[in-house]
C-alpha cells in the first residue's frame, strides 16, 4: 500500500467574485459527506471492518501538462482506493496506473484493454476489504500526489462559495452538503 504523508492544500482555481453578489461564504465542513449512488460515480464507497473506502477508476494528466500533439501518451487511466478510520481521517491508498488513452484506443475491447484492467484491479482491492458495505460516507480533505497526479479531496472557498473537489475524478461537493455532487 502506498503510504503518503499529508500535503497543504492549495488553492484550486482563481474566482473574481461580482461585487454586487458579495456574501459570506459558509465553510467547509470539517468531514465532508459523500453519497453512495449504484451504478454511477460514487458506486464504490462505503463502510469496512476498519472505517471507509472510496474507489474508483478515473483518467488523469499529470499536473502542469499541456495539451499538445500526442496527449493520448499522457492521459492515464488509474485504479484507486482510499482508506479512512472510522471518523474519516485519511489512512492509506493504492493506486495503480492500468495504461494509457492511447493504449484503450488500440484496443478498446476485450480483458487486456486498460480499462478492463483497471475495472479489475479496484474489483480485487474492494475484494480485499473485510465486511465491505457500500453506503454514503463522510471523509476529512486529504491530497497526495502520485506519478505527477493530484488525488485526494481538496477544499477551497471565496467570498460566493466554498466547496470540496475530487481530484482526479472532478466530483465537487458544495452546499448545502448532503454528499451529491456536480461534475
């Protein structure tokens, strides 16, 4: 498992707010909920034997990349899993790059596509997970950086709104903090 020690956050976007619209924003929960929801992008997530997981197969660039002639080479396709104690704190993660864009597309079918591959590896590590239940959760902001890739839950705010953004999955959670999210 890949053990990573827990970085500042840093600011995610740059917001002007309209001067006419001025509010206070209301912060981020200190543990921010997550919704269970079958068959779509929360589907794995939940309660085990030793707090919480969130997994999930998700395409990613490295940080500072810039699209340009041959980002299919770029674009990764990765397996994760993260793993929180009961109250949410972050604990470990595995996380594992399955191939390319590139890669899919020569072969998008079949059990060796990257994609499969991906679908597969979460699959056993969920597996590996004692008296798993999927079920919303509630997880503290944690980030860690692998292979040039940002993961975690990251928090920002300004003077309209604060929110809370999965990286690398692009799921953002908002007010009024009931675990759905926009894409």
């Amino acid at each position: 498992m890949l053990s990573i020690r827990l970085a500042s956050i840093s600011p995610r976007r740059h917001h002007v707010p309209r001067r006419d619209r001025m509010v206070s924003a209301m912060a981020v929960p200190e543990v921010i909920p997550i919704a269970y929801e079958p068959h779509g992008r929360t589907e794995a997530i939940g309660f085990y034997e030793d707090g919480q997981f969130m997994g999930s197969v998700t395409y990613a660039f490295p940080k500072g990349f810039e699209l340009d002639t041959g980002w299919e080479e770029h674009k990764r396709l990765y397996a994760v899993l993260h793993t929180f104690d009961p109250d949410g704190r972050y604990r470990d993660s595995e996380i594992w790059c399955a191939g390319t864009w590139a890669e899919q597309q020569s072969a998008p079918q079949g059990g060796d596509s990257p994609l499969a591959r991906a679908r597969a590896r979460l699959a056993t590590l969920l597996r590996s997970l004692p008296r798993r239940t999927y079920t919303d959760i509630a997880i503290r902001p944690f980030q860690l950086t692998f292979e040039g890739v940002l993961f975690g839950l990251v928090t920002d705010e300004d003077d309209e709104e604060a929110w809370a953004e999965l990286h690398p999955d692009h799921l953002g959670f908002g007010e009024p903090w009931d675990g759905s999210y926009d894409t």
